[in-house]
C-alpha cells in the first residue's frame, strides 16, 4: 500500500522530496536559499527547505545525513518529523573538523528523508529482564 505524504512548497524554488535512485532507501532534501549560499562551519547552521510536510500518523519521517556530504566532512544532524508538525522543514547542517569549509547553494541535495512504520508499543516495569549471550555488554563490547 502506497502512503501519501502531502508537501506545502513555502517558496516558488523548493523543491519535491525524491529518490536519486529506484532502490534508494531515501528520499533528497534540498536546500531553498533564495539563489544564496551559506558556508558552513563547526558550528550547527539550520538550512531551510521551503518545505512543510503532513505526514500521516503510524509513519516515522527520519532526517538522515548524505554520505555524498559526509565524505567531505559535512553532516546533518539525525531528526524525526513528528506527524504533528507543520512547520518549515529545517536542516542543521555542520562541518566535523576544524579547517573544514563548505558551502551549500540553493538547491543542493542537504540530507535524506526516510520513512518507515512505526510500532505502536506499550512499556511495562520489570524486576528481570532474560539473559542473553551477549548481556550487559555494550560500546563495542561486540568488536569492531
């Protein structure tokens, strides 16, 4: 079954959520800057999208990073779109190192949309919880 997500264009530039792929597990964000450019720094910068999305309740939209702007030291910050949420879709977008510049122009693809299902869970207390091999063991307690 195919879902809808419906998408307001805030600014006459923004532009659809799409895959770059067929087999694309997410869908592009672009940045709306009006024809400008922002350089980025360490510093987190939120990038507008001139996008606000309804997404439907039991869906899950997930920000993720671009790996295409990771290889270059630039990431976003992971999010979650609550299905509540009808504001302006906003990137915080940053550079990992000292030194590391890069600028974003209108238009560039700034991260990835990825939706799933959510499953709706209820939480109870325990005094136990069953063993497993690998226990408590956690921050690579598996390898690397």
């Amino acid at each position: 079954m195919t879902e809808t997500i419906r998408v307001k264009l805030l600014r006459e530039s923004a532009q659809l959520p799409r895959r770059a792929t067929t087999s694309a597990s997410g869908y592009d964000i672009h940045a709306c800057l009006h024809g400008l450019s922002v350089t980025l720094s360490q510093t987190p910068t939120l990038v507008p999208t001139g996008l606000a999305l309804e997404v439907p309740a039991g869906l899950d939209a997930q920000l993720r990073p671009r790996s295409g702007l990771a290889r270059h030291g630039v990431l976003s910050t992971f999010g979650t779109l609550d299905a509540d949420y009808r504001g302006e879709l906003m990137i915080a977008l940053y550079c990992t190192a000292p030194g590391i510049e890069y600028t974003v122009h209108d238009g560039d693809r700034i991260a990835q949309l990825v939706i799933t299902r959510l499953a709706d869970v209820a939480f109870e207390f325990a005094d136990q919880l069953s063993e497993t091999a690998r226990g408590e063991g956690g921050h690579g307690s598996t390898g690397r």
